[in-house]
C-alpha cells in the first residue's frame, strides 16, 4: 500500500509539473525565450509522436495515432499493475504511464502536444520536446535497465 502511494505521488508529480511548465511556457514564452546558445524555450503544437515523428495535419490520422496511444498506454497499466501485484517495482513503468497521459490530455485538449524545451548547439537542434517526454524516455530507459540486470522483487 505504502508503494501504491509513492506511485501515486510520483505519477501525478509528474503530470502536474508537466502540465505547469507547458502552461508557463505558453503564456511566458512566445514566440520564444532565449535562456542561454544551448537552451531555448520555444512552444510549438507537435501533431506527431516523439521528436515530431509522424507529423500529420489531416485530422483522421491524428485521431487515429492518437487512439493507438492511448491503447499502448492503457496495455502499459494493466503490465504494470500486473507487476505490481507480483511484487516488482514499476517505477518506469509510472514514470512513461504518467508522461503519456500528460500528452494525451494535450492532443485531446489542444489538436496536439505542447512541446517547448529546445537544446541546439550552433547549426544543431534537437527535436523540440517537453517534461512529459523526459518521464517517458526516461521512464522506459528504467524499465530497460531493469530488465536486462534487475528483474527481481
């Protein structure tokens, strides 16, 4: 139970934040904010998956790839709360759970995810990317690592 509660904790910290920053960034930051030649804060409405992926304008298929997320997303709950109740931690799994309901919310309450954090480097840019994509990157970077060299109770 006491488990129960810190992914509970953990995961609505991470929606929270997640959802305070892309609000901060879209009434702060427009069109942009300079923060230093690494860091910009630049918000932008990602139609597509990770890194701009998949980028669609036409409604249909946003819907659908939108529709396909929720499913992975619904089909990582029920593996994680199976986890769970065999004892495994499921801190990734909270971790990507929590980002991607973070996005949907926006593709469902926006057309699309509110992505701002831009690092570049001269020519360079990285794909422009939120809070919610850390947790899920790093979120399934965790379930990796504990896969291959933990997997135990």
């Amino acid at each position: 139970m006491r488990r129960f509660l810190k992914y509970m904790l953990l995961g609505s910290g991470i929606v929270l934040v997640d959802g305070i920053t892309k609000m901060w960034a879209l009434e702060q930051c427009q069109p942009y904010w300079f923060v230093n030649q690494f860091l910009s804060i630049t918000p932008t409405l990602n139609r597509g998956v990770s890194w701009g992926l998949f980028y669609c304008e036409q409604q249909l298929p946003f819907t659908l790839m939108s529709l396909f997320i929720v499913a992975i997303t619904i089909a990582l709950c029920a593996h994680a709360m199976m986890r769970a109740r065999e004892g495994y931690a499921v801190w990734g799994q909270v971790c990507a759970i929590s980002g991607s309901i973070s996005n949907i919310y926006d593709r469902f309450s926006y057309g699309g995810v509110i992505d701002f954090i831009l690092i570049s480097y001269k020519n360079w840019e990285f794909p422009v990317f939120n809070i919610a994509d850390v947790a899920i990157v790093g979120g399934v970077a965790l379930m990796l690592w504990q896969l291959w060299f933990l997997d135990e109770k």
